[in-house]
C-alpha cells in the first residue's frame, strides 16, 4: 500500500463547487487522525482568498500551488464555472499538475474536475468519467480520452475521476480504502454514512434519452412522478400538477416519451428497488414498501417484467453487500 505524505486538494481558477471542497477535507482529515498517518493534507490555490458559492463563502488556502514541490495525492474538485473559460483559464494549474504527474504524483477529480484533467492533458488514451450530463460535450473536447458514461469512478495509470455530483464521496472512499486500507474505508462510511456501493450513474441516466422534447408540462409531469414514486399516483393528480386535463397529459405524454405515465411510473420504482436490493440489506418486503407497492405480487410481477428476474434472484446476482 503506497503510504502518502502530501495531499493537496487544489482550489482552480474558477467558480469551485464548495462541498466537493469541504467534504474532501472532512472525511480525508478525519481518517489521517484516526489512523495516526504522518500525511499532511492541504489546500492550494492561486491565492491566498478566493471567493466561492456566489460570494457568499471564501476558500482560504495555505499555501500557492507552485509552492508545492511534491504532491503525492492532488484532488481536483468539481467546479459549475462555463467549461471553456475554465480550462483557458488554468494554464498554469496544468502546467503544475502535469510537472506533479510526471514525478509521480496521483491525481484525482471530482465530478466536473475531470474536465481540468483533460484540459491539461493528463486523460489522454485513459479511462475516465465525468458527470454524466456533460458526457457529450466532455467526449467533443477530449476525444483521445476513454470516456465510461456510466461509471461513477474510475482508475487508471495515477489517475483517478468520478461521476456527477455527491459521487465524489464514493470516490473520496475508494481514495481511503486504496492509501489508507479497508477497515479505514470501512470505518469512514460508517461514520460519515456514505452511500459507497455504487458503482455506476445508470440509474441516473436512464430516462434522459425520454427527456429529449421540448414539451414543457411532460418534463414537468417527469419531475413530478420521479419525485413523489413511493406515493400512490394517479394520472388525475399528474395532470392537476401540470395543468393538464387527463386525457391531454396521457396523450402528450405518450407522443414525447414513448410510454404513459404510470408505465413510467413504474420504471422509476423498479430502478430504485433495484438499486435497493444491490446495495443495501433492506428485506425484499421493506424494499417494497418504500417503493410505493402494497402487495408483494404486484411487485414480484412489475418486478420481472422489467427485469426478467425476481427481486431475490436479482439481489442474489448483483447485490455488493456481503
């Protein structure tokens, strides 16, 4: 296990997601203090303050990056600045994290960080991830770079990426388990109850190809039932929601998505059971219940028809918990 004495979470020239910050040092700080480490983690930037999350926060590094001889571990956090601007804007970032690299430091982004790794041209012919929303235009700007949609982390030659969003804790975790060992990793999303047995954006994706139109109450009635699936659902509150009649909802919602709305009401409980059944220890019956079904052979029967499996033979062949 490669023992880390430096870990720098760099703070780029751009309008930097905070929690991707703030979560990274809670839970990495936590465990060097925990196992006694002689690691020192800090945070860099191009200046001193730097103000974040509209103004509201500044980011107070300790030191400039250029400071920094040698990293072992540098995290690139997640940032909602526009992506062009961004990457013109960090030539000297790049710069820094390649020279870093090629002494052998590992490097790791966070969501959108990814975009900055391949901006100073460390993703090339490597495979990575970024949040699944900006795949196609990641994939347009790094086409030399082996794009995993769906995977929520990735691991390749000193590099590491995650997906989208509160991902980066998975990543943040596996980063622990890798440097840190198992039962540190173990011991962190116990404390921190990190979600940490997904490992893919699937089911994220799954019904942005239906999100494809421009029909304004669908996307709205599509928000609604993916908001409210556990709840008992009915064609007539969807449209009330929507400011539809019925019949208009249900037509309009079959010519935009391909299918009606409680068939995609459906969809949007089994991808959770499933994602339940994989990664949690939730009986087959409280699975179900917090789905939304009242009786277990309506959820055997939805359960199999989109699956071709039955709850118990499904957990069985793709459940993470041991």
């Amino acid at each position: 296990m490669d023992k880390l004495k430096t870990i720098v979470i760099v703070v780029p020239k751009c309008e930097v997601v905070l929690s991707s910050i703030t979560g990274s040092l809670k839970l990495l700080n936590a465990v060097i203090e925990m196992t006694n480490a002689p690691t020192k983690l800090m945070l860099a930037g191009y200046k001193k303050n730097q103000k974040a999350f509209g103004g509201l926060f500044s980011i107070h590094t300790e030191v400039r990056f250029q400071e920094v001889d040698k990293a072992d571990l540098i995290i690139v956090p997640s940032f909602k600045s526009d992506i062009e601007t961004a990457i013109n804007d960090n030539g000297v970032l790049f710069d820094w994290l390649v020279s870093q690299y090629r002494k052998g430091a590992y490097a790791a982004s966070l969501c959108l960080g990814s975009f900055l790794l391949g901006g100073a041209g460390l993703l090339t012919h490597k495979r990575c991830t970024t949040h699944w929303q900006y795949a196609k235009e990641f994939r347009k700007l790094f086409p030399n770079a082996i794009h995993l949609k769906h995977n929520v982390i990735t691991e390749d030659d000193r590099i590491f990426t995650s997906g989208g969003a509160f991902t980066f804790l998975n990543l943040i975790i596996y980063l622990i388990e890798r440097f840190y060992g198992k039962e540190a990793a173990q011991w962190a999303v116990s404390v921190f109850q990190v979600d940490y047995h997904r490992d893919s954006q699937h089911q994220f994706v799954l019904f942005s190809s239906q999100k494809n139109h421009a029909n304004v109450s669908v996307l709205k009635a599509q928000d609604f039932i993916e908001r409210n699936y556990m709840r008992k659902l009915n064609n007539a509150e969807i449209a009330a929601h929507c400011q539809l009649g019925e019949r208009t909802l249900v037509r309009q919602f079959k010519e935009s998505c391909g299918n009606t709305p409680n068939e995609y009401l459906q969809r949007c409980r089994i991808e959770k059971a499933k994602e339940y059944l994989a990664n949690t220890v939730y009986t087959i019956a409280e699975v179900q219940f917090h789905i939304g079904y009242n009786d277990p052979k309506t959820f055997r029967n939805i359960f199999s028809r989109y699956t071709s499996l039955s709850p118990s033979a499904y957990r069985k062949r793709y459940s993470h918990i041991n």
